[in-house]
C-alpha cells in the first residue's frame, strides 16, 4: 500500500469509528433501562416545549436538573409544526432541535413521545385539522390513509433528530421514545382494527432505527420490543407485559390540569413523593413526572373543550418558571434519597414482606449492598420493628434505609423550604401611551354582527361547525333574515340545540342570549321580533377541540339544530333548521389583522365603548420593569383572545366561575389521590391571570389587542408581576439530618442532626433579612409563623449571623447553640427569610 493509500484507509477508520467514542448504548432488561452496559434508576419530568419560550427553556431545564432529574419528557406537537399538509414549523416555540439540543447542553437526556397522537390537554390532541379531511381516514386504527400520515410524521421526526445527531446511539441525548399514547385505554373501541394497528405502529416505529427503545403507555398488549409503560396518580401495581422489560412509570401526574368553569386542582407533595417511593420500592426503576413545568397553553393550542390558557398543573415548577415549594424541594430531597440505593435498586429484586396490615418493606439485598423502603399505606400512624430496630411509619408515608438501617428520608416529612409567593398589581393605565388622542388610551373596532365577509356562502340546513371552519378560527357565524307578520304581544322564545361549545345569539343586531356548555347544548332565548324583516344572527364558538376519548377527533360542535322559533303570535313554532343559513367562518377583524394591531381602523376619538358585545380594543403600554415574570389580570373583561406584540397569549375567560363547593384549604394526604380530591379556588374565576413571557416584551412600547366576545371594560385590566416575598423552613428535632449529610453508620459513624436550609430562588440574590425566627415550640406556616411558649432568646441572632448576606444557609438544630429553653419538650425552629 502507498504512502496515500494508508492515509484514506486510516481516514476512513477514523471517519466510521471515531464517532462512535460519543455514542451511548441504550437497551433494557427486567430491572431497568441500560445505558452503557449499566442498568440505570432515571428521574424524568415532562417540560412541553411549546408551552413556555425558547428563553425559558435553559432555566428550566436548570431547575430540573438542580431538582435532581435525569430526563426531560416531551411531546412533539403535530399541529404546531405542520399546520398545512406539508408546510413545516420548526421554529419560535416549536424549535424542537433547539430544545432537545438545551436538554443536552444541560448534561440531561431526552424521552422524546412523538406519539404522533398525544392528548395532553392539546387542541385535538396534537393532530393537524387537515388530517381529518383526507378521504376514507379513520384516526387510530388499522386504516391505510391515517396509517400513511402517521408514518410520514413519525419518521419525519425522527429524521430530523437524526440529521442532528440527537440519539443517544449518535452522541446526543434522546435515550427513549414513544409511539402513540394510551390507545389501551380506548382499544377496545376500535373493534377489529384496533391490535393490527398496534402491532402495525410498534413494527414502524421499530423499523425507523433510532437505536433507542421505545415505549407505548398504557398499552398492556404493547408487541416486543416495545416497552409497555404505566400512567395514572399510582403505579406501584404495575407490571410490564414481559420478564424482560423493566418496570417503568411515564406519567406520574403531579396535580391536574384547570378547565375554565373549574376550581384549580393540587396534589399535595406528601402523596406524591410517597408515590414515587412505592414505585422505587415496588421495582419501578424509571418515573416521569407529568408535568414537571406545565407552563401555559399560548394562542388556540389548548384541547378541550374548555381546558384553560394556564398549564400550571400544580408542577414542581410553576406556570412562570419559578420553583414550587416545598413540592420542588421535597421532591429533590426524594430523589437524592433514591440515588442513594441505585446501587441495591439495580443490583437485584426486591424482596417484599409484610411487616403488619398496611406495612410493607422492600429489601434490596446482595452481599455488598443493602436498601430498604418501608411503606405505611394506611391512613394512620404505625410503629414498626425491622431488622430488629424500631421505626415510626407516619400514615401514608415511605421511609428510605439506604443502608436497611437508617432513615435518610420519609416521604411525609418535609424538610425543605416552603416560600411565599404573590403578585403585585401595577395598573396599567399608568404605562398608556395618549394613542391619538384617546383619553382612556384605548383605541377599538366594533367586530360586525353577522356576514361581514366576502367569502360567506349560504347553504340550506345546519351545518356542524369543525368540518366547515376546518379550525382555522373559534368562531362562525349562522345567518338567517326572516319576515315575520306583527308578532307583538307574543312571549317568543329561540330554541337552540348545539354541540356546543358556546354560542352568543343576536337578534336584529342586539345580543338577546348566551350558553356555554358541551355536547348537548339546549337554550331557550326570550326574544322581540319586529314586524316585517328579522335577522337572526348566532355566532357559534369551539373552545380548544376534544383531545382524549375514543373517536375523539369526529366529535362535533357547532348549531346542528334543531333551531325553532316557539310561541309565534298564531300560536305557532317556526322550525328553522332546515332554512336558507348563510355561514361565515371567522371574524372580519381575524382576517383584517388587528390582532396584529395593524389595521387602520382604530378609534380614538369617540368616548370608548364598554360592555359592548364584538369589540376590539387596543392599547401601547411599557412593560413592568423588573424581571419578574409577568401577567395580565383580565378582571373585568368577559371573553376573548389577546395578543402582546402580536403573540398570542391564549384565550381569556375571567367570568367564568368555578363551582362555589368542593373546594379544601388543607387537603388531607393520606389515602389515595384523585383528580378532584384537592380542589382550591371555589367560586371565583378559574382563571383571571394570563402569562406574558418576558421575551415578547419590549421595556417602553408595547402593543395589547383583545377580541372581546360578550362585552367589558378593558381600563379595568392590569398588570400582575409575581415575586417570591419570603422563603421559610420549619425543622423539628427529630427530623433526620438532610439527605445531603447522610452516612451510613456502618460507614463512619452518624453524628450529624437535623439541620435547617435556606436559599434565594433566584442565582444572584442574597438573604437579607429574617422576618421571623425561633427555636423552642414555634408553630404557624410561612409568614404566619408565631412563637410557642418555649423559645430561646438567641435564635434570631444566630440565624441573622448565618444567613444575611449568603445566597444559602444551613443551621443545625443544637441545643448548644441555641440552649435549651424547654428541656424534655420536642423542639424546632422556624424561619421566615426575605431575598434581594
Ligand atoms: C393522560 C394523557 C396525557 C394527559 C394526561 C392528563 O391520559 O396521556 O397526555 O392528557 O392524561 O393531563
């Protein structure tokens, strides 16, 4: 061989093989995923990427790393990047490579559930209208139209990831996927067709070769090699349909999502981290938190109907990207606990024992390891005996042994830091602008009432509404103009029956009635005709479509009648269903452009109109200074849509109300959770707070436009800034040291107690004072904290001495520090900190 030839021969080595140095394996077996030839315990926590910004999204992926995850869980979101049949949208919030490149950069890995269907709380579940309208499809079944597209999207995706080197088996960081999501909740439905397209979807996505596994969830018939996964508030029940694959959780809900009408759901952070502990102790070897930040539901992307604009959930990680506490805290605290016993969890099965009714322990033993879980799944207290020591069991809690001896953790008791957030109103009629003139800042259009549009078209009958408007708005219009001989006297009623999801009828150009509901919709409007020409205008409106349920996707909204008109002068009922309607998809100003505040409509000059159906309103306004996350409180409008900047920022609905009971301040966590079972907000709007991410922004002029449906007074609405006003802890003496400090004592010996922690929540603030501290029998929560009769005079100044100044503190709980003030009595100490 020539001098040249050896050089390409090596050249070529190095081109095939040297990449291969950055590649990770991934496969599984019974106990876990493998990574490198090492069985894995992972902590993963959805983040959605479309549902917060590309700005966000370092800082999230931070905050879930420093939380203690291994793996951020996403869905791709058909609709949003392919809203016309092949025209793409990858960018803004839809940058799925950015994203997936952020989790990378942050030393995380990627589950990737590209589904293509993927229900979360998503307009249509995630599928692009256009796909309804193909010829012979039928959506999630063994037909060869729907089968095509689902392919196409799917390996689309998974092309894109490979183009950029973003499998694990190509250096990047996606360990796992998923194809479909839940179909074994609703197989059963979809008769024949159902299991060949099961198999069908687990053979294509096994033949696009990622190189990483795939899962499908809740899908107990899941075809090898396919990973079958569990969802749901609990999974410690849970087996996979194989001895060979590992027991993993893809959905573990850490509240619930808000529905407009609905009180706002919490998931106490005690049942949680205890759900979390049963899986690991029971043999789970992967969780997902569902959702870790839920974020907010921008534009028209919310499912339905009625699933509100927040996507909070209740998440570890708020709506605005700030931690929940203690839920975030805890939860770290549980999973360093974890991480403690990987080696005992990967090492080996558990053996499980009863040690009483309701007690359980879990051993992971070999000859060089040991962890132990002991579970109290009863709704009271327990003492227990294991290995010959004595353990207390609070009601409904796990205890870790890393060790099989010594508690580290017990998922009932908090150790971390809670924190007292709020939002501060700022008016914003101060950051007006005079805009023309306008004395109110203000400026408006009146939306038409009824056919305004050239591409209004009548047809006879009532028409459902998705398949005529496509989705390509919320609203249409159904017209009608009839002449009716002298009515006066007469007591009629409209009656209107609709799928829903809300409808504003107008007769003779007045607003006379409204209904909101879903599926079967009945109203009777009491109305005045005039003799002679009536018009009869009813704007119908969708409200997020249907995303999760069998055939979910031909399910209709929409006027489909009967429409009658009762109680006619002669006694008569006119039935108008099948008359002569004229239909508008859409609003004139959607297709003018206000919602860019564009058009060269506006009004200034006239006093502003208020309470008045079908009115754009916009206003210029410089942003709350600061960094603080922002939102706009919409008190005082009813329903619509606002745009920032031209951004959408979802659909606004401050009237409408939550039920007045259900509802629960201290919701009680033992015993199992359920989706209703800790409710807070009763009688009050569900929601009145929208986000507006920073980034859309500009620090002096700003543009705001509504579309405001049934009528409000837009001068009532308002900024709301959110800060963290205090962060607090409550540790008590027999609390066990933080799971940082943990040694096993057969290791070196276990002197350390408990300690108390504090820490600012954002990287470059410090603690600059204590609003309140105190060691003996403090009792109250955070800054409502009040001195019990016991107390040592020193405890604020030795915890001013070890915090002030400091991003963190820690101070243990010694009574040779603090003295004793009570001898013989539990004690704690409580702070509540303020950071600048
Ligand atoms: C699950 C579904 C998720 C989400 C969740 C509720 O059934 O897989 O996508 O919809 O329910 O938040």
């Amino acid at each position: 061989m020539r001098a040249t030839q050896i050089i390409l021969v090596l050249f070529w080595f190095l081109c095939v093989y040297a990449p291969a140095c950055f590649c990770t394996n991934v496969t599984y077996d019974h106990r876990a995923l493998v990574i490198d030839g090492k069985r894995r315990v992972l902590v993963s926590g959805s983040i959605h990427y479309p549902r917060s910004t590309p700005e966000m999204w370092p800082d999230l992926i931070q905050k879930s790393k420093d939380g203690g995850l291994d793996v951020i869980e996403t869905y791709v979101f058909w609709n949003l990047h392919e809203p016309v049949r092949g025209q793409y949208n990858f960018e803004g919030r839809g940058d799925l490579v950015q994203f997936v490149k952020a989790v990378a950069a942050a030393g995380l890995y990627v589950h990737l559930r590209i589904g293509p269907y993927a229900c979360a709380e998503w307009n249509y579940g995630g599928f692009p209208l256009w796909l309804h309208f193909i010829p012979g499809i039928q959506f999630r079944t063994n037909n060869e139209p729907f089968k095509a597209e689902m392919k196409r999207f799917t390996a689309k995706i998974v092309d894109m990831m490979k183009q950029e080197n973003l499998y694990a088996t190509q250096g990047g960081p996606i360990i796992l996927s998923q194809i479909e999501n839940e179909y074994g909740n609703v197989e059963v439905h979809y008769g024949s067709g159902a299991k060949p397209y099961v198999n069908w979807a687990a053979s294509m996505a096994t033949s696009l070769d990622t190189g990483v596994p795939w899962v499908m969830c809740q899908q107990a018939d899941a075809p090898d090699p396919i990973i079958n996964t569990c969802n749901g508030f609990y999974c410690d029940q849970f087996t996979p349909n194989s001895n060979a694959k590992p027991k993993m959780w893809t959905e573990n809900w850490t509240g619930w999502f808000l529905s407009f009408g609905g009180a706002v759901p919490y998931r106490p952070v005690e049942d949680l981290a205890f759900s979390v502990a049963r899986f690991y102790q029971r043999g789970g070897t992967f969780q997902n938190y569902y959702m870790y930040h839920g974020g907010t539901n921008f534009g028209r992307t919310t499912g339905g109907p009625f699933i509100s604009t927040s996507y909070d959930y209740d998440a570890p990680i708020d709506e605005y990207g700030i931690i929940r506490q203690p839920k975030w805290g805890h939860l770290k605290d549980l999973h360093k606990a974890i991480k403690l016993c990987e080696e005992a969890l990967i090492a080996t099965d558990p053996t499980i024992t009863s040690l009483g009714p309701n007690i359980e322990a879990a051993v992971y033993k070999t000859e060089s390891v040991c962890a132990a879980f002991l579970a109290n799944t009863a709704t009271s207290d327990s003492k227990v005996t294991f290995n010959g020591n004595s353990y207390n069991l609070p009601a409904w809690s796990v205890s870790i042994l890393p060790d099989c001896k010594n508690v580290v953790l017990n998922t009932a008791k908090i150790n971390s830091a809670s924190m007292i957030s709020s939002f501060t109103a700022e008016s914003l009629k101060e950051k007006v602008d005079s805009l023309d003139g306008s004395s109110s800042g203000w400026s408006w259009i009146s939306e038409p009432i009824g056919i305004s549009k050239d591409d209004s078209f009548s047809k006879s009958g009532l028409l459902e509404q998705i398949n005529t408007t496509a989705d390509r708005s919320d609203y249409l219009w159904y017209s009608l103009s009839l002449d009716v001989e002298d009515n006066s006297g007469a007591q009629t009623v409209l009656h209107i029956e609709s799928l829903g999801h809300a409808l504003h009828a107008f007769i003779n150009g007045k607003l006379a009635g409204s209904k909101t509901g879903n599926a079967k919709v009945n109203v009777d409007i009491p109305i005045t005709l005039v003799a002679g020409k009536n018009t009869i205008d009813l704007l119908s409106l969708t409200v997020g479509l249907q995303n999760y349920g069998e055939f979910y996707d031909t399910r209709g909204a929409g006027i489909t009648g009967p429409v009658i008109l009762k109680g006619l002068k002669n006694g008569t009922n006119l039935d108008l269903s099948s008359q002569q309607w004229t239909y508008q998809v859409g609003l004139k100003g959607e297709d003018l452009g206000p919602s860019s505040g564009s058009s060269g409509q506006w009004n200034s000059q006239s006093s502003l109109p208020t309470n008045q159906p079908l009115t754009w309103y916009k206003t210029n306004f410089a942003a709350p200074s600061g960094s603080n996350p922002v939102a706009i409180d919409f008190t005082g409008m009813g329903k619509g849509e606002a745009w920032v900047n031209g951004q959408s920022i979802g659909r606004y609905w401050p009237t409408y109300v939550s039920p007045n009971s259900g509802c629960t301040d201290s919701c009680n966590y033992r015993g199992p959770y359920t989706s209703s079972k800790c409710l807070k907000n009763c009688g009050k709007p569900s929601q009145t707070l929208y986000h507006v991410p920073r980034s859309w922004l500009q620090p002096d002029s700003n543009t705001l436009v509504l579309f405001e449906e049934s009528g409000g007074d837009p001068t009532k609405i308002s900024f709301a800034t959110k800060q963290i006003e205090s962060v607090c802890s409550h540790v008590s003496d027999s609390h066990p040291p933080p799971v940082d400090m943990w040694k096993s004592d057969t290791e070196s010996g276990r002197e350390a107690g408990p300690v108390l922690s504090l820490e600012c929540p954002y990287p470059n603030q410090v603690i600059s004072s204590i609003k309140f501290a105190s060691f003996g029998t403090p009792h109250g929560t955070c800054g409502n904290f009040n001195h019990g009769q016991c107390r040592s005079n020193k405890a604020l100044s030795i915890v001013q001495k070890a915090c002030i100044g400091s991003s963190s503190c820690s101070i243990g709980l010694n009574t040779n520090t603090f003295g004793d003030p009570c001898q013989g009595v539990k004690k704690s100490l409580a702070v509540e900190a303020a950071c600048t």
